[in-house]
C-alpha cells in the first residue's frame, strides 16, 4: 500500500500552465512530430513523448506509440553483427 498519494492540478502549477490552458478544448488537439522537427539534427536527436504520437497523442498509449517509433529507428540503425 502506498503511504502518500499526490494528486497534482498542473492547471494550478504557475510554471507550467497558462491563461490559455484554462479554457476548455472543443475538440482533442492534434499531435505527432511537427513538420520543423523532422529531420532535426540529422536523426540523431530522437523525441519519444505523447506529443509526438501519430495517433493517441496525450493518452499513455500514444506515448508508448511514440517509445515504439523511436526504438525501432534505432533497432533499424544497429548493424546486425551488434546486437
């Protein structure tokens, strides 16, 4: 059994939200990797979080979606005499 639980409102949370993030969304946002960070850096800086999910973006499932892209682009860059 857990001895605390801690429920944050990141709403509330001055750094992190604002004005903005008050007001109620009429639909889910869009998400998945922005056009300007495609090919960022020369693939070898790499974004796995649900934001960057085709599909699901903002649920757990899209940041394990997400996980998955990024793991298997590196698994496609390992030669096969490394692993």
């Amino acid at each position: 059994m857990p001895k605390k639980v801690w429920i944050e409102d990141w709403a509330l949370e001055p750094h992190t939200a604002t004005r903005a993030d008050h007001i109620a969304l009429r639909h889910h946002p869009r998400y998945g990797m922005p056009p300007v960070l495609r090919g960022i850096f020369d693939g070898r800086l790499l974004f796995a979080g649900t934001e960057m999910a085709p599909e699901f973006g903002g649920f757990v499932e899209g940041a394990l979606e997400a996980a998955e892209i990024v793991a298997n682009g590196i698994l496609r860059t390992v030669p096969e005499n490394c692993g």
